[in-house]
C-alpha cells in the first residue's frame, strides 16, 4: 500500500499541482503564526513547549485518523495517504519557475530569467548574469527536490500512515518560518524549530545526496561532499548542493550579484561554468534519483519490509 500510495501521490502532484497557498500547510503556517504571537516570550524553552505541541498533535493525529480508517475499511486509509501525501509534496510548483527560467535562459530573455528567479527565491537579481541564474536556479532546485519530495518519502516510509511526511512538512515549515525570524522581539523562540528540523532532516538529506552521487559523478560528488559542505553555513543544504554540483559536474555556490550587491559565497561542486545545458541535466539527476528510490522502495516491499 504504501507504493502505490506515493506513485499515486507523484503521479497527481505532477499531472494537477496545487498552488503552495493551496495546500494543507497554509492553514498550519496561519495557526503557528497566531501560537507565536500569544505564547512568544523570547525564550527558547516557550518555543520548544510549542513546537513539540504543534508537531506532536499533527503526528499523532495523523496517525490516530490512518488507524482508525485502516479498522473501518483499509481502502479509506489507501485514499487518506494518498491525499495527504499529495497536499505534502508541492515540488511541481517550485519545479514551475525551474522550467520557466530554464526556458527564458535558452531563448535569450534575461530580464525575465532575473524576475522569475526573484519570485521563487525572494530578492532582486538586476545585475545576475545568466551563469549566475543558472547556478542560483540548480542550487535551489536540488534542495527543494529533496525538502518537498525525497525528504518527505523518507519520513512516509518511516512512520505509521502519512504522519510522517506531515510531520516533516509541519516541521520544515516552522523552521523557515520561526527559525528564520531575525528580528529582536522574536528572541529565541524560533531556535528550538531550526534545531529540531536540522535533526529530523538529517538521515534523509544524506540518503537524498548518496543518491545523487550514485546517479551521478560518484567519485567527484563524494569529494565535494566531504570537502566542501563544511564549508556553506546551513549543513542540510551544502550536503545537497556540493553532492550535486559534484554529481553533474558543475560548479555551483561562488560569489553572486543579489539585491544591489554582491553575496560572498563558496565554491561547491566541480567541474564547468552553470548553464542552460547543466540546468537540463539537472532535471536528469533529479528524475534518475527518484526512479532509484521507487525501485529501492519496490526492493523493500517484495522483502516485506515496506507494504502497510
């Protein structure tokens, strides 16, 4: 049950996507909003109390509504997966702007190329030159692959029904949102959902980028991941984009023109200048990646290890 549950699940994310404020997390981020704001004393100990309540009631409510469907009719549970898993994903939204700034790129439009990757990755790009968007645009397509695909199958697989992939998602959302907080009179509060997120997503992003090596430049992608992710500030995100800059055989990170200025960054990956031809065989890794997951998964459930 569970394979088919996620091929479905891919199957419908891909043909009809849903819009992210669309999805089952809007109303999440809306509710940690209103928590943060009543319960946000600066501390770091109110934000662990908080965060473990609201992670806690959606991964044992989740589970808890599977069960019981399971007793009522299994079939019911079937659809509940399916569903939820569905609401979950959302990489064909973020895949949308990959697609759209890949095709500015090949026909020439660079002002359009530098608004689109604008809106995905927030910020301004005025003076990006096409490697630049490129690069930026692969960087961020490796990492949303795993946090709204791979990442999320990981935990789904883990956990009873879909409260997995509902508890990575839940938890990757509070740590952009609360642990992104900078702001003086947000405190502390957010740190324990950082934390707490770079925990769970832990095994999952290096299974994520042992895929990425295997499907890949093996040898180049385990070097860059051993030399380089020490050095990007967020470890789940260099693992990522080191093993797949490595994999392609790109040179990803480097400095870039952001918001009027330059961002000093450093060299991940190996290999030739971004472009257009390294963003399609990107989508190629990416493809190749989760066609050796599902047969991994079909492997586990012919043993009997995965099948609930």
């Amino acid at each position: 049950m569970t394979l088919f549950a996620l091929v479905l699940a891919l199957i419908l994310e891909q043909v009809r996507p849903l819009g992210a404020r669309l999805s089952v997390l809007a109303p999440v981020a809306a509710f940690a909003e209103g928590l943060a704001r009543r319960f946000n004393d600066g501390s770091s100990g109110s934000g662990r109390i908080v965060w473990s309540l609201l992670v806690g009631v959606a991964t044992f409510g989740t589970a808890l509504a599977y069960w019981l469907l399971w007793e009522m009719q299994p079939v019911l549970a079937f659809v509940f997966n399916v569903v939820v898993l569905y609401l979950c994903m959302g990489f064909r939204h973020e895949s949308h702007f990959y697609t759209e700034i890949h095709l500015a790129l090949r026909m020439g439009e660079l002002e359009r190329a530098r608004t689109l990757l604008g809106e995905w990755r927030g910020g301004r790009f005025d003076e990006a030159n096409a490697n630049e968007i490129a690069r930026l645009s692969i960087e961020r397509a490796l990492v949303a692959a795993h946090r709204n695909v791979f990442g999320v199958v990981f935990w789904f697989v883990i956990l009873p029904g879909p409260s997995g992939a509902l508890m990575y998602r839940v938890a990757r959302l509070l740590a952009d949102t609360w642990g992104a907080r900078q702001d003086t009179g947000f405190g502390a509060f957010g740190v324990p959902a950082l934390r707490a997120f770079e925990a769970i997503d832990w095994l999952p992003a290096r299974i994520t980028a042992t895929v990425f090596s295997v499907v890949g430049n093996f040898e180049d992608a385990v070097y860059c991941w051993r030399s380089q992710a020490v050095l990007w500030p967020e470890r789940s995100s260099a693992i990522l984009i080191a093993s797949g800059g490595g994999a392609l055989g790109v040179r990803l990170g480097m400095p870039v023109h952001e918001s009027g200025g330059i961002v000093d960054r450093p060299e991940m990956g190996l290999g030739g200048e971004a472009g257009v031809d390294h963003m399609q065989s990107t989508v190629g890794l990416l493809w190749r990646a989760l066609l050796v997951c599902l047969f991994l998964l079909t492997l586990l459930a012919a043993a009997g290890w995965v099948g609930r």
